[in-house]
C-alpha cells in the first residue's frame, strides 16, 4: 500500500463516521499524505447576525481539512489548538475551499497550515492547526456507533 | 438607558437574526458590557471521526460568546482573528458552557478570552479573539432578510 | 518542602544558568507554584526604527515570566508556542511588568497566560504560552557551563 | 523608483535606526516588496536556564524579518500581534535565518509567515505576524534621535 492509499484509507475511515462534517455538505479530498483540499456551500444556517457566515463555520471547514491532513499515517491524531484570522467575510451561497498542508512534523507533533478561499480565488481566512498524534492506530480503533 | 441595557439591547438585536447560534440551540446570556455567558448542547450532529464533539463547533460556541461580548457598545464590530487551545474532548450530551470576558479594549481594537467548560466545571477549550469595530452604529443598522 | 519552596528552589536554579535573561535585567519573583512576576526597563539598546521597544523584547519578558511559571514542578519543562498581541507602545525607561499565571495543567501540557504592564499600570502585552513538560527532573539536571 | 527600491529605501531608514536588531547582529535583506530574509548568530549571551537559546531571541529574529516585511510600502506599519511554534532548540553558534512572506495584505491589514532555519536548513521555529498599517508615511517620519 503506498503512503497516498495508506492515507486515503485512513480518511474514508474517519469521514464515514464524522456526521459533523458530512451534515455540512463538507467534500473532502486527499491530495497527498498531510494535503487535504474541504469544500463547502455556505447556506443560510450558517449566517450570523450579521447576514455574513458565521465564523465557526468558516473554522470548522478548515478544522475538518486540518483534521484529515494530520491523521494520514495511521497514528490517531488530535487537535491541540488552532489559530485563525478572518480576512474576508463569506455570504450565502459562496463555495468556500479549504486547502491544508503540512508545514513540520515530528513523531508526536505537528504543524498544518489551512488557506480558506471562496469561488472567485479570494482568501477568506488563514488557519494554522497544532496537531498532536496519540500512538494509537487508526486502523485498529473501534467506532462505537 | 444604562450600559447593561444597552449592551442587552445589542445582543438581542443580533440574536434574532443569527440563524447559526439559534440552530446550534445556543442560549446567549450579556452578564456586563462585555460579558457574556454562552451555553450549548452537544449533540450528535456535532461529533466527528473519534466519536467526539467536532473542535469547530466547540470553537463556534466560543465564538458566538465573543461576538456578543465585543458588541456591546452599539458599534459594529466583527472577529478578526482568533487562537483556541482544546484541553479535553467533549462527548455527546455534553452541556457546555463558554464565558467571554474583554480583556482590552481601545477604540477600535478589542482582546476578549473565551472559557469553555463542562457540566462537571472540568476546562474543555480557552479561546481568545481579536475583535474590530467597524464605527457603525449597530443601532441603525438595517437587516436584509 | 512546600510547592512554593519547590518552585523557588527550580527557578533559582534556572535563573543561575538564565544569561539571557539576567543580561536584560530581568528580575524574576515566584509569588505561588506556577505565578511569577518578571519586571525588565526598557533601555536604548531595545528600541527599534521607530524609537520604541522592540516586540521582542517585550515577547522576551512575557516568556521568561512563561518560563519559570511553568517550571515550578521539578519537571523540566519547554515552551512548544506562544502568542503574543501588542496594545501599547514601550519606550526608553519604561518599567514592564509581566505577571504569568497558570491557566490549564495537565501531565504533560500546560497554558499559561501573561499580563504585560508598564509604571502607570497600563497595559502592554497580553501573551498565551503552551507548555510541554518532558518529564525530566529539573533537579538532577546537569548544567552544561 | 521601482517597487523593489522603494521596499529597499523603507528597510534602509528602518535599519539605521534600530539599535535593537543591529546590537543583535541581525542583517537585513529584501529580496521582494513584503519577503525579507533576516539572519543572526546565536551568541552566549542569549542562552536561557537550559542552554539554548531563549526563544525570545528566536522571536525577535523573525519579528525583524517581519517589520521589514510589512513596511516596504512607504506606510508606517506595526505589529498588532504574532504567534509563534517552537519546533527545535537553537544552540550557541548556531545561525539562524528567518524568511517573511506576505500572505495577505489589505489597505490596512496584513498577515506575514515567517520560517526560521538554522544552518543545516532544519526547522526551528514557525512565525505568523499581524500587522496595522498606520497610514503615516514612513518617509516623511522625523526619528527623535
């Protein structure tokens, strides 16, 4: 098994049982081992007070690609934290796509960066997620759903 | 009318209108100008891959108080940024509360922290946002929908 | 020996060694295990092209209040990250002070926030370090000089 | 006056000025209007408790690199705020180089990455830096010294 099936394997895994990400409408691809490339239509559930897209969605799409990029090794990896600037405001209806790579890794620790922009190429937000790998495999966890 | 009335007034104002925290059941409460208490239950909806409370919804959550908290001087003022640590996973049925509380605030630059617990007191997320106003009376403002 | 006589006892021995942070006068004081005031003025030496403190330097005493803040456990602890906001300017002669407080402690990783202030009581730098403890003992720790 | 030139005139002015990033030994080069690379050798004198650089000096390297950065469009611009991944030691003479890149700039707002090597190209330190265009040109700015 390559290192690309290996982690493809591990995000077809995750993403069969990660409602949070398949309720909303996130599409994720595995580009390369830590690349991960999230899209998704931000519809009017997601609009805050203000009429523009709640800025927990616009987090949780880049969270989700951050997610998928950390965990292609097959070693259970979790979010330590994560730290975002918002750079433009997203409104109903935009195509927003998520684009993770991985910046430093070590056995236990690593870096990823996530750039979020809407269908016309414009950034909407910069991501950067600290990701720590528990040891555990994934391939031999047990989903308890 | 009194800052708390008014910092009320705002929140309220913003709540009716904010489709993502009322879908997500969050219940908004301005304790001070600047203070806010954010409660939400998590639901199934909300858990990913490891069977655990997606971190963009508890992120979200966090989020939601900081907006509320930074707009309470009837003045415009969005996220432009912030950074989450997660300390522990939340499950399913977890109820979650977040505490914003204003760090700093100058004219148009705000610091507000964000802490977020469990039913059992137990920390599960520090988040901290920087907030800009716009200038814009919030007051005036006309809603497009 | 008390916690707080432990945790003097580790910074003692840190800041023997501390040439760093001795050469920019940084003065340290372990008020409880895991709070520690460090006190620095700013002199010419730390200006940058537009005649105030370098950011670093500022960064400098909030993470050497950071750093013996989380080394009060006999338990050698390194700084994996941090994240600074800048409120106010620093200028010639100005005396900071960073008060370091813990704010989540876990076996191996800790959060500790840091409150920059200037003489007047004015707010400088708000400062969040993440810590992570690699379960070496402080005291039997051989230096190198 | 190209671009080019004009960055290069701004970082002059800049460099002459601040005594903090000379006494460092800090040399300045900009390679593009926004890319800057910094580099300084890491002396004795800033060697923490554990004998490794303090990672307030590894923080000041790529701070430099990024005010340099964002201040090559003849508009005075400071840094707002800045998180930082420590993700190897420094040791004494070892020499360390910090490249900036622009991410995203706005009329007032700009984001620069930072990545700090040391002479083996290893990794040892991740920058992200936040800057506030002030609108007062940097050319027309008496210093006070």
């Amino acid at each position: 098994m390559s290192e690309l099936e290996r982690a493809r394997r591990c995000a077809d895994r995750m993403y069969d049982n990660d409602r949070a990400s398949r309720d909303l409408g996130i599409r994720v691809t595995v580009t390369a081992p830590g690349s991960v490339t999230a899209e998704m239509t931000v519809v009017k559930a997601m609009l805050n007070g203000f009429d523009v897209c709640h800025g927990g969605y616009i987090f949780t799409l880049a969270d989700t690609a951050f997610a998928f990029a950390c965990n292609a090794y097959d070693d259970l990896t979790v979010a330590a934290g994560a730290s975002i600037e918002f750079l433009r405001p997203a409104v109903e209806g935009d195509q927003l796509t998520a684009v993770a790579s991985e910046q430093s890794r070590s056995r236990r620790n690593g870096i990823y960066d996530v750039q979020v922009r809407n269908q016309h190429g414009k950034p909407v937000a910069l991501f950067r997620g600290r990701a720590h790998a528990t040891g555990e495999p994934l391939s031999e966890r047990k989903s308890d759903t």
